[in-house]
C-alpha cells in the first residue's frame, strides 16, 4: 500500500495544500495573460492558466482517492490565505513584474521543493503514474524558468532594479517560509523536517534574490 493508515490524514492536508497553491497559479496566470507586454508572454501564461487548472484537479482527485470520506481541512492555511490576499491586491494594481515574482518565482519555488521532495518518496514506493508527474514536475519548471527570465530582462533594459524586487520579494519570502512552518505538525506526522523544504526552496530561487532566513 503506498499510504498507510497513519499517513493517510497528513498527506490528505499537503494535496489539499497544493491544491488551493495551484488554484491561485491559475487565477494569476489568467490575469497575467491579459496584462503581459507581448503577445508571445501572452500566450505563455494562457498556457500556464490551463495547465495550472489542470494540476489543481490531479491533486483534489489524489486527495479524494487516497481518503475519500476525509473533509477536514488544515487549519494552518492563514499565511497562504495572506499570501493570496496580497498577489490578488498586486494583480489588481496590474503590476506585471511583481506579480511574476509573487507567483512564478516564489510561489513554485516553494511548490517545487514540496513536488520534488513528494517525488523522492513516490519513487521509492514505485508509486504509479510516473510519466503524469514527470509532465508536471517539467510543466511547473518551465513556469518558474518563465518568471525568471521575464524579471532579468526587464532588469537589464532598467524597468526596474534588483534592490526593488529584493524589496518586493519581502512580505511574500515571510509568508511562504511561514507556510511550510505551519505545516510543521503535518510533516512530522510523516517523518518529514520542514527545514528541508526550506532549504529546498532556498535552492529554486535565483540568485539575485538575497533572503535572510
Ligand atoms: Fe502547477
Ligand atoms: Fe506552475
């Protein structure tokens, strides 16, 4: 059995977790479509909004396969529930870049740590659907890959600069390090050290970003 009884609860709350991240991906990739300064970004982030739809609905359905009767949702969803607030003021400010860094930088940096570290424990059970979460795994990479480059260029042609997007980048490194150490119960009951997440994200970011946690 890949999940046993224990486990069963905590691993519930994480897919419910990844969930409602994915869902706000989408709502800020479908906003980001209509507000990107070239049709080919454009496109891009229309893109990212489906696929995003689509990982919302892999994990609420992982979710109900692996315990179909379990309603209860974590009660730790407060710093994500600021996070949301705060991409959702930025996006209705319009304001293109910082809303690349709230999601595609920061937000899937913490989704990667948490999808790679679920991966090394999947693949040690020989769990199934390999090829699924190697597409996605490669789709989330490509998200990130996409909000990085779009910031370095706008740096190097001087729409703004690193000391500003450091700046930026404050409130949203508090909340998602706040995230995962409210998760800190959940992780325990697997085994698991959220400090690794923490160090595992610290290593999907780029190197223009100077975090002091
Ligand atoms: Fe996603
Ligand atoms: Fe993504």
């Amino acid at each position: 059995m890949l999940v046993n009884h224990q486990e069963r609860r905590p691993i519930v709350e994480l897919l419910y977790f990844l969930e409602i991240g994915e869902r706000l991906a989408h709502k800020c990739a479908t906003a980001q479509a209509a507000m990107a300064p070239t049709s080919k970004m454009r496109q891009f982030l229309k893109g990212q909004a489906k696929q995003e739809a689509f990982h919302a609905t892999l994990f609420q359905t992982a979710g109900r396969w692996i315990a179909p009767r379990y309603r209860n949702r974590p009660t730790t969803l407060q710093p994500f529930e600021e996070y949301s607030t705060l991409v959702t003021d930025t996006l209705n400010r319009k304001d293109f870049y910082e809303s690349l860094l709230a999601e595609q930088v920061i937000l899937e940096s913490l989704g990667e740590a948490i999808l790679s570290k679920i991966e090394d424990g999947l693949q040690k059970r020989h769990a199934p659907f390999r090829r699924l979460r190697k597409i996605l795994l490669y789709q989330e990479a490509a998200h990130h890959g996409f909000g990085e480059r779009v910031l370095e260029q706008a740096m190097a042609n001087d729409r703004l600069t690193k000391e500003e997007l450091n700046e930026k980048a404050v409130p949203y490194l508090e909340l998602s390090h706040a995230m995962i150490l409210g998760l800190k119960d959940l992780f325990e009951e697997i085994e698991e050290d959220p400090r690794d997440y923490l160090a595992i994200q610290q290593q999907f970011l780029p190197p223009w970003l100077v975090t002091t946690t």
